[in-house]
C-alpha cells in the first residue's frame, strides 16, 4: 500500500491498480488540490475542502462516491461509514454531519475521522474501532480536533500508526508542532509517502508519519 498526503483532508492510497482518494479538495476550494482517476472517492464532509468529487474523474476512471453513513464494498476495499457531527462548515457555528470511515483495504484497517471535532465519539463508533492499524487524525482546531483534543483521542484509541492531517493552510499556528510535543517527538518520523505491508506494523504502538503534502 502506498498513502500519499495532497493537503488539508487530502490522501490517494494505492494498492496494485487500485486507486482510493478521501477528502478531494474541490476547484471551489480557496486551497490547491491534486487531479487524478481514482476508483473509490470518500467523502467524510460538505465542505469545498473535502468534496471535490469532480477533481477524481480522469481518461476512462468514473469512481464510486461514498458520502455518508452506511457500508459499502468494492473492489475489495470495504468501508463503513458512521455520522458525527462537526463544525467545519461555511457558516460560522453551524453544526453539519461529518462521516467517520472505517476502511479495510489491504489486510489493514484504517479510521479516517475527517472533519472530527469531539473527543466525544457515540458509543457505537467506538465499539466498531478495533485493532486500528493506521489512523487519520485531524489536528488543526477551528472546526475540527485542536492539537490537544487530537492527543487525547489518539491516546484512547490505540491505533499503530497515527498520520497526522489538517494543519498548515488551515486551523490553528503551529498546530503540527503542538500535537508533536503532545505526542513525543521522538515518537515520529516524516516521509515523503508512506509504502507498507501489513506487517511492517508488527509491534508498532502509537508511532506517528507526517506526511510531505505531494503537489
């Protein structure tokens, strides 16, 4: 498996000639956004920032589009999808419905949290989230998880490997710096894609890959 980091919500996973994106950033976002034909795009979010459907069409590649709650299978890849709510929205301090997937893609499960402002996860997400192998944690603040909010969920979650997203160009100053002195920064490691096989994970408790945006 290959994951590659595009910006803000932004990831293309690759395994063999499929193709994954989550979180496209649309040409109506103010943000620069990658193009290219995927298979299966997933969006966690109704925001220009992570629903750039439009942007995964290319040559012969239609993708299927998942965008809220429910389970779903393709290609192998199967996903479920849980509602939670955010603030990430256009209008200030309007409530809007963020998606939580659960993916097994790979022999790995991955937790994409997307738009996640709570550590108050219901109940039934929770109980779904075993053995996580990679998990996408938003960390900047401003609508979604603040550094410390990011920490503390990790913290309850356990996964292997944590990919931290949604800093930089959006949310809080020096948000990756705070979540790295929360985390231990020893703890982490940055590459500019991150390529591994199930058991690469072996023994991983917690380890943390910042991910160079691949423009």
């Amino acid at each position: 498996m290959i994951i590659t980091y595009q910006g803000l919500e932004f990831f293309k996973i690759q395994q063999g000639d499929i193709t994954l994106a989550i979180n496209p950033i649309s040409k109506d976002s103010k943000h620069k956004g990658a193009r290219f034909g995927a298979d299966c795009v997933l969006v966690t979010t109704n925001h220009p920032d992570m629903n750039g459907v439009e942007q995964m069409e290319f040559g012969d590649k239609k993708p299927l589009v998942i965008s809220g709650p429910g389970e779903y299978e393709t290609k192998g890849v199967f996903i479920k999808g849980f509602a939670s709510p955010s603030h990430y929205s256009i209008s200030p301090g309007k409530e809007i419905i963020n998606t939580v997937y659960l993916i097994s893609f790979d022999s790995m499960n991955m937790v994409f949290l997307g738009a996640l402002d709570t550590v108050d996860i219901p109940k039934e997400i929770t109980e779904a989230m075993e053995d996580i192998d990679i998990l996408f944690l938003p960390i900047g603040g401003e609508g979604v998880l603040d550094p410390a909010g990011a920490h503390k969920l990790a913290v309850n979650l356990e996964p292997k490997l944590i990919i931290p997203m949604h800093y930089g160009l959006v949310g809080k100053v020096n948000a990756l710096k705070a979540f790295l002195k929360e985390e231990g920064e020893e703890r982490a490691k940055t590459e500019e894609k991150l390529t591994l096989k199930k058991k690469d994970l072996e023994g991983k408790e917690g380890e943390i890959v910042v991910l160079k945006e691949s423009l």
